[in-house]
C-alpha cells in the first residue's frame, strides 16, 4: 500500500466522522483579491467539525490560539479554502500528507492596502500617504486578527499615553500578491494598522502589525 492510498483512506475516514459529528459549513475558494465569500466563490456545504488539536476532544481551546484541527473530507479541500457555518469562519492552513488538516479561526474581516511610493525627487508635491493615493490589494478578506505580545510606546510620551498594540495576523495566500513592511490593514472595526513584517509561509501570511493610533 502506498502514501496515496493511505492518504485516501485517512480522508475518507474524516469524512465518515464529519459526517456522524460534523455540522453543514459552506466551503469557498478565493477566485482573486475581492471578497473570498461572494456567492460565486461557494464549491459545496460540507459537514465539518473543528477541535482545539485534540482528536479526543477532551479540552477547549484558549485565549489567543487561532488553529483547531478540522475534521473534514480534505479530497473536497485544500488549502487556502474557507468553511463558514454555525462554528465560525476557518481558513484551511495546511493539509500536509497524513497528518491532521490545520485551520485557521478568523475573528475579523480585512482590507490590505498599499501606500503610495514617492517617485520624485527635488521640488514636488505633497508625497505622504492619503485615503486617495492608497492601492487596493485584497479587500473583505477574512483572518485572524489577535493580539500581540507587546506595545510600542508613543513618541510623545505624554502622562497620559498608551504603548500602541501590536497585532498578529494569519491570512491565506493569495497567487500574485505579496505583502510587504508599511502595508496598511484596515479591519471591520475601524482599525488601521500599520504592517512591520509579512512572512509568506506554506500555510499562508504570518503578518506582524502595529496599530496607528489617532
């Protein structure tokens, strides 16, 4: 027997599982930059069942841990994909060769811009950054958004100042985008942070982020 059969067996067990312990979730792929979850991007409805890494499910997950095992056909998924239904909005992170399928929780929807690069030299126009010279680059994506492990202290440090948060992000990869340091993120609760560092991993975006501050 050899690794692509086992590998079928093991997906068709998750399926078997999924479908006794599982609830319906919607699977979409992302066909480009705009809105991943738009009517046209939905494949199926798949039964999925998600667990704090513990096939046993014998405990919760916790305060900032993002990833949960999925149990889910992995023939019907691959990575990139997302399920949305009664548990959440997961992306799925990894599907490496017979071990569990990582997802990803998203608890915040996206926008990625990039701001514009000044190209002139010598006496030109205002070159700082504005709403109006921003480039689109992904737009109502969903990701994980949690908190960082520090703050950055504000150059005025006045008495009554706050260190700005620190954010860490997970997001799918998307073909022909890449995120680079001084990004902006824009999130579906007014916040506007400022990209430090983008790592492109094969699970996706681990991106380092700092909250402007206004």
């Amino acid at each position: 027997m050899d690794g692509a059969t086992i590998q079928n067996r093991v997906y068709r067990g998750y399926a078997k599982a999924a479908a006794k312990i599982g609830i319906a979730h919607d699977q979409y792929r992302p066909a480009g930059a705009l809105t991943p979850l738009a009517t046209g991007n939905k494949l199926a409805s798949l039964p999925a069942s998600f667990n704090a890494e513990s096939f046993t499910y014998g405990k919760p997950n916790k305060y900032g841990k993002p990833t949960w095992y999925a149990i889910v056909d992995g023939a019907q998924t691959r990575v990139g994909d997302y399920l949305v239904g009664p548990s959440g909005t997961f992306f799925i992170a990894a599907q490496q060769a017979l071990l569990p399928i990582l997802a990803v929780e998203c608890n915040r929807t996206i926008d990625i811009l990039r701001p514009q690069q000044q190209t002139g030299v010598g006496a030109v126009g205002y070159g700082g950054d504005t709403d109006d010279n921003e480039t689109l680059l992904m737009q109502a994506w969903p990701a994980s958004v949690l908190q960082g492990a520090k703050g950055e202290k504000n150059e005025t440090n006045l008495p009554g100042d706050v260190r700005s948060p620190w954010w860490a992000v997970l997001l799918p990869a998307l073909p022909g985008i890449l995120l680079r340091t001084a990004d902006i993120i824009t999130d579906d609760l007014g916040r506007r942070l400022l990209v430090s560092s983008a790592e492109l991993t094969d699970m996706g975006w681990r991106i380092t982020a700092m909250q402007a501050l206004t």
